[in-house]
C-alpha cells in the first residue's frame, strides 16, 4: 500500500520546474512525501488534472522520481537526514579523471604525533606538483581551523574528526584529485571505515614509525 503523506508547492529559484527535457511552469509543479515498501518497484497516481507520477526506483538507501506534470520527491533516511534524495550527474568521477589525466585516491598518512605525517604530506604533494598532478592536504590540525573546530579531543569527537575527514576525501577522490591525508589516526576500526569509503584500491594507508637513534660513546 502507497500512503500519501502530504503534496506542497515547490520552491524555485526561477520560474519554471523541470521534467525530463520538458520545461514545467511552477504552478503545475509540486513534492510529494510518500511513505513507500522498500521492495516497491513502480507506482503510478493521477489527479483530477491528470498529473501523473512515477516511481523509477525506491529503496531504503533512496528513492527518484520522474514525472509528467509534476515533480516529486519521496521519503528517504539516511542516518538522521531525511527526506533526501541522491542527483546522480551525468558527469563521474571517470570524466573527471580524463579531463585532469590522473586517478583520484586517497593516500592516508598515519602514525604518532611527532612522527612527520605533515612534513611527509607537504613533500609528497610538492613532488606530485612537480609532475603536474593534482593534490591536495587535508592535515588533522589544519581541518580543525573550520570543518572540524567544533569537535574537542574527547575520544567520540576524535572518531567523528577522522569520519568527517574522510567523507571530504572521499570527495576529493571522486572529483579526480589525489588527497593526501596525514591525520592521528591510532583506532583501525576509523581507518578502515574511511577506506570503505571508497572502491578498492583507491584508499592507500602509510604508517609512519618514529625511530630513534641513541648514540652510545
């Protein structure tokens, strides 16, 4: 059963909705917030007017929609978000890399405070310029200057810090650029929840070991 939870107008920043190839005045454009099976695979309501909408797909994870004289957006969760909905550009992380000629990934520098990530990262990066490919830092300290200065070093804000620092390398990855991350990151359960980020092979951990050479007479 499809239960119709409630139909608004829509907000645009112009005055026209867009339907396929179709330009739609707004006023014939509205959302609709529909509580749906996950296992439902197709749908289709019509109105007084005869606005029709279908349902392409719907899953847990999200939902699309393509309509006739209406657009639509249906109910997802994600975490605490909800009423979201995945774009998917016809532009991917493959059209990025050929125009950019290089691979994005992520290359995770971790280890002990003091044991050279930074220095590491600043150097690598200089090299990687230096043959003309696209990199770019994201440091533990330097992230927490903006995205992450509300988190303290409390340990659930640390994991949070290495979480977010993650979904942003990720990003990167995915618009081609090569990110380097030098980030105190002792728990492999954060570690690896950053690399299940991303497609195999595209996450590649450094760990960095002080040595200390004690000169005896």
């Amino acid at each position: 059963m499809v239960v119709l939870k409630s139909v608004r107008p829509a907000i645009s920043c112009s005055s026209f909705g867009f339907d396929g190839d179709q330009l739609v005045p707004l006023h014939k454009v509205s959302f609709v917030n529909l509580t749906l099976p996950a296992s439902l695979l197709s749908v289709r309501l019509s109105s007084r007017n005869n606005a029709k909408l279908s349902l392409v797909q719907a899953t847990k994870e999200s939902s699309t929609a393509s309509t006739n004289d209406s657009a639509a957006v249906f109910s997802a969760t994600n975490g605490k978000a909800t009423n979201i909905v995945w774009y998917k550009s016809s532009v991917g992380k493959v059209h990025r890399q050929e125009v950019l000629q290089q691979k994005g990934c992520v290359i995770w520098i971790t280890g002990l405070s003091g044991s050279g990530k930074s220095t590491l990262a600043c150097a690598l990066c200089q090299a990687l310029y230096s043959r003309g490919k696209l990199a770019y830092i994201l440091d533990g300290d330097n992230v927490r200057h903006g995205l992450n200065r509300d988190l303290s070093f409390k340990a659930e804000d640390r994991a949070e810090n290495i979480r977010r620092i993650g979904e942003v390398a990720k990003l990167f990855a995915d618009a081609g650029i090569i990110c380097i991350a030098s980030v105190l990151s002792p728990y492999r359960k954060d570690r690896d929840a950053c690399r299940s980020l991303l497609p195999e092979g595209d996450f590649i951990e450094v760990l960095l070991v002080l040595m200390i050479r004690m000169n005896h007479p």
